[in-house]
C-alpha cells in the first residue's frame, strides 16, 4: 500500500506514452473531427449523409468547372454509389486521390476554381471508414479500378479499350465497426439532390432511378420550403457569382437557406450576416424611411447562394462560411451590398405592387414592435433579474454559441414538473444539458400576438434562456428538446411547446433544433439482461429474449424513472425524433384544425380515430 501511495505519476509518463497515429488511425478513431457526429442515420446532418455529400461534392465541382451534366447515385443495402460524367480523376493519380491525405487537384491552378471540396480529406475520410470502398476511374477508353477496405488497398485493376464514358464512380460501405447500426433515410439524400439542383442549372440527379433537376434555381428552392402562401411573389435576382431570392410571410422571424459553392451552410456566415444587413439597408434606402432592421426583416422567407474563392468554412463538415472576401481584395460584405443596393432597388422601382405589399408589411411589423414595446422592457427586466437565479432553468457549462468542441453537443431540455425535470437534472451531464422545467401545462398561444410572450412568464423566461428574443444567431443550445411523459397529458404539453415554436419562433424549427424525447414505456429484465422498450414490439422481443422468470414495469412517466436509469435515455443511446416543416405541413390550416377553437370538424375526427386498447402492464410484474 506505501508502495503505491508513493508511486509518482510521471513515471507512467515517458517515451513510451507519445503515440503517433498515420492518417487512416487518427481518422477511425475520431471521425468527429472530420464528418461531425456519427449518428444512426435518423438525422439529416448524421456523419453517413456527410459522407454522401463528400463524394458528390467531387461530382458537382466536375460540373462547375463544365465537365459532365449527370450525376448517377444509388443507396440500396447500405451501399452508396455515385457515378458521373466529369474528365474522370487522372488514371495514374486514382489510387492516391481517394486514399493519401491532403492530395488533390484544388490546391491552385486552374483544374478547380470556386469550389467545396479544397482540403484534400473528404473522398479520403469516406474511403478510411468504410468497410468496403471502391474507385473507378474512365479517361478516353482507359480505366482503372481500385478497391479498400478500412482504408487499406485490397486491389488495383487496369483496363483498355474500354467503351464506357468518361468519369468517375465511387461505391461505399460505411464501417459498422465506427458507426455502429445504421439505416439511410432517403428523404434526407432526397433533400440533399434537390438542394444541388437548385444551386447547378443544368446538372442532372438521378438517385435510385428518379432524375431530379431545377430549372428556376433558388426559386424553386424556395417554392418547395414555403409552408404558407407568401405576401408577395418571390423576387429572384441572380449576377456574377451571386443569386438571391427573396419574399415574406405572415409569422415571426427569419428564415434564411444559404449556399456557398454549392454547399448547403445551415448555420449561416459571412455571406449570410452581409445578405440581412444588405436587405435592411436597401429598403430603408428606397422607401427614404429609417425603418428598424428588425421591422424590415420580420417574416422574410429568404435563400442566397455566393461563390467564392477559396472559400473558409469554420469546420471539416463546412456548415458555416468564415471568408471575409468573396475572392481576394473583394469584400463580402461589400460584394453581397453593392449587388442587392442596385438590383433589390431597381426591382422594387419596377415592380411598385411588390413594393407597395411589402412597405404594409413593415408598417404591420412596426406597430405590433411599439405596441409591445412597454411590456416587452418589463420582461426583459424580469429575465434579467432572475437570470442569476431562475428556478426554472438548470444552466450547463457550454452553449452552442460557445468556441468549444463541445458546442454543438449543447441541449436544454424542456420538461413538465418537478418530479421529471429531478430526474434529467441528476442524471444529466452538466457540460452540455441543460434543464427548463414547466409547471404544468403552458397557455395555448395559437392565434395570440407575440405580446403573450412577454405577458406569460414561463414564455418569457423560455425564450431568455434560448436566447432567441431577436434573431437565431445567438441561439444557446443546439438541440432543444421537448421531454414529456409519453401519456395523453405529455402529448398534449408536446403539441402547445411545438404550437409555441410554430406560431412565435418558427426558425427554431426550420433551422433543425427542435426535438422530441422518446422515453422507454417498459424495462424487461431478469437477474442477468436488462432492456429498455420503447414498443410494444420491442417488449415482446425482450420477454422472449429473457425467457423465464422476466419482470416487466410500465413507466408511467419520466418521474418514475430514477436518475440511475435516465442516464441510459439521455447519453449516447437517446432517441431523439426532429421536428420538421416541409412545404407539404400546412401550418395554419394544422394548428387551426388541432389548436384553434373546438369545433364539430374537430370532435368527428377525434371520435373517428378514437383507439380503445387494453390497458398496458401498470405494475411491476413477474412473469414465471
């Protein structure tokens, strides 16, 4: 025991303990660093879709530098494969291309200009985390074909007269091994063709057989995005490396799709930040009002695509531009000002309707902004006074707006009671999730003015803890996460927090950061397995799996969880179901039908679908 009491750490720390890691081994054992997170596949912005993206982004900058119209891709089995019709990588250059870190052909020179894929890593990181990768190579009648496993050449085939045409195709695998069980949902590769389409006039997609191709770009965009019918039809202005489309609804907020060569960044940037000053500026400018920004921009349903040199993004999965200038010596911000200062203005000369509805639409903002304005400086005190001590709020260390790897692992989640909110907070990691407990059932707000906001302390206090009181760029968590019994009243609180998000912060939603918390409804077990079963299905299974001598307990809500347990449903197994808008979700008409005043339209539908069903195991049973 002296002996170890004695021990000097830094006699474990020598020579020995310095470990270098080749390129393959550092990206298989942190592929966060390159793809962000892993995931199952259940969320459009899990690391499989990212690899996707990785390798048609080689496809699309082959057609910006005019070099092919089709882009062939097929997911079928867990393989993904993508075949174009560029010049095809260079024969002998194939094997290093697609396996030997920061090699490639958009380092300079004029082989790429304007392009996403400039690191040298993606078509590599794709390659090193995949259990089976190949790639084929057609130039002018000659072919080469390479294949990989985890990284690793396994052969290398060439060919002559060949008569297929030139490109490239690449087949993966992604490794089970890295990412564990996984499944493609293919409406979120859908989306992910279509916003391609929308930002390459011309280029082709076929995914799985089905072509998808855009001929009005960002306008299409935005006609497939709008989930209600806009003021005014969509101004679409397009020159020199820049399109932009814009128009305005009747909600709250901002809502923003933004491009940089081609690539979708979902969390904004440089080019995004000049386009809503831009916007502000150009109508203050024309109507020779000094209207609030915030006024002019309330309701605007806007996309703009840019594309830029060399362009900087802050991190390997490249969401979020950081260049300052769209190509050197031009300014962004300045670039993105002069082109909406000229052509925002000579649209709206030429089009005095289009201005006429809009210059209402400001109005409208404004008096709703002054009417509020009283009360809205009161809250604000309030939040502010009990920021240092909010009950409510259980606060973590690290926020989304945070310079921190851990940023984007930030969440809040948003409970009902205390028992439930005790349950999370004991069981939480304080680093990153953080707790918002209600008191009971929050205030229908469908049909109410953002003032109720302001009036509703649990409302207000909500969005001080967001952070979400004037825009999303200073959103606090990542993920916001409705947690509520899986029971009708636990529903009902669901539909009145997402009716809230819907009707005052609607880019909470678009933008991705709205989730609901799927609890377990069972925990089967015997003396040695334990599972948790979130259906019925799933019980079922795990009784079989236990055999004889099974206890099964039905959770009646998240309070009867112990914090022990709840470990399990918040750390790296949690189930987490994203709320999304599609042009298809009428939100007035749903949040009229399910929100509004009851009506006999209403009570027929509930009586229509009204299940009668056995009630479910209430106690802990022993099943022998």
């Amino acid at each position: 025991m002296a002996d170890l009491l004695n021990t000097n750490p830094n006699d474990t720390y020598g020579d020995d303990a310095i470990v270098t890691l080749s390129p393959r081994e550092h990206i298989r054992l942190r592929p966060g660093m390159y793809i962000g997170k892993l995931g199952d596949g259940s969320q459009a912005d899990d690391g499989i879709y990212v690899l996707i993206k990785e390798v048609v982004d080689n496809s699309v900058d082959e057609f910006i530098m005019g070099a092919g119209h089709r882009v062939e891709i097929t997911v079928e089995q867990n393989v993904v494969t993508v075949r174009d019709y560029g010049r095809g990588i260079p024969l002998k250059s194939l094997a290093a291309a697609v396996s030997e870190m920061n090699t490639g052909g958009k380092y300079g020179g004029s082989a790429f200009k304007k392009t996403v894929g400039l690191n040298g890593v993606g078509v590599k990181a794709v390659n090193m985390l995949s259990s089976e990768f190949t790639a084929r190579s057609v130039r002018d009648g000659e072919a080469r074909t390479v294949t990989f496993a985890k990284g690793l050449e396994q052969s290398d085939r060439w060919e002559s007269g060949v008569a297929e045409k030139n490109g490239t195709l690449i087949s993966f695998r992604v490794d089970e091994e890295v990412f564990g069980q996984y499944a493609y949902n293919l409406e979120y590769v859908e989306q992910m063709v279509k916003n391609y389409t929308y930002l390459n006039l011309g280029l082709t997609f076929c995914l799985n057989g089905r072509n998808y191709v855009s001929k009005n770009g960002l306008l299409d965009l935005l006609g497939e995005n709008l989930t209600e019918e806009p003021l005014y039809a969509p101004i679409h202005l397009s020159g020199d490396d820049i399109e932009v489309a814009i128009t305005h609804g009747t909600g709250y907020g901002e809502s923003y799709f933004s491009f940089v060569n081609g690539q979708y960044t979902s969390q904004g940037g440089t080019h995004q930040a000049a386009f809503r000053e831009a916007i502000a500026k150009t109508v203050k400018e024309f109507f020779h009002k000094d209207y609030d920004p915030s006024d002019i921009r309330t309701s605007v349903i806007a996309a703009i695509s840019v594309k830029v040199t060399d362009p900087v993004f802050e991190s390997q999965t490249k969401i979020k531009l950081g260049s300052k200038e769209i190509e050197p010596g031009v300014s962004m911000r300045n670039f993105v000002m002069d082109f909406l200062g000229k052509h925002l203005d000579d649209y709206l000369h030429k089009h005095p309707e289009t201005a006429q509805t809009l210059q209402k639409k400001i109005v409208e903002n404004e008096k709703e902004r002054k009417a509020i304005s009283g009360i809205q400086k009161k809250a604000r005190e309030t939040a502010k006074k009990v920021s240092l001590n909010n009950r409510k709020l259980r606060d973590c260390k690290i926020h989304f707006t945070d310079r921190s790897e851990l940023a984007e692992q930030s969440m809040i989640f948003i409970t009902e009671g205390d028992s439930a909110s005790g349950s999370i907070t004991a069981s939480r990691d304080v680093r990153t999730q953080a707790v918002f407990s209600l008191r009971g059932k929050p205030l229908n707000c469908y049909g109410l003015t953002k003032k109720v906001v302001y009036e509703n302390e649990e409302f207000n206090l909500l969005q001080a803890a967001l952070n979400i009181e004037e825009d999303m760029e200073n959103l606090r968590y990542n993920k916001v996460i409705i947690a509520t019994d899986a029971d009708v009243d636990g529903m009902h609180i669901r539909l009145l927090l997402t009716s809230f998000f819907l009707q005052f912060f609607p880019d909470v939603i678009r933008t991705g950061h709205l989730y609901i918390l799927q609890t377990p409804l069972f925990r089967v077990r015997n003396r040695k397995k334990t599972f948790y079963c979130y259906s019925d299905e799933e019980r079922q299974r795990a009784i079989a799996e236990c055999g004889a001598g099974v206890e099964i307990t039905r959770f009646k809500g998240l309070g009867e969880i112990s914090s022990v347990e709840f470990k399990e449903f918040i750390g790296e197994n949690m189930r987490l179901d994203r709320v999304r808008l599609t042009k298809d979700d009428p939100i007035h008409d749903l949040l009229e039908f399910y929100m509004g005043k009851n009506t006999f339209e209403r009570q027929g539908f509930i009586i229509d679908n009204l299940r009668i069903e056995e009630d479910l195991v209430e106690q802990d049973l022993k099943i022998s």
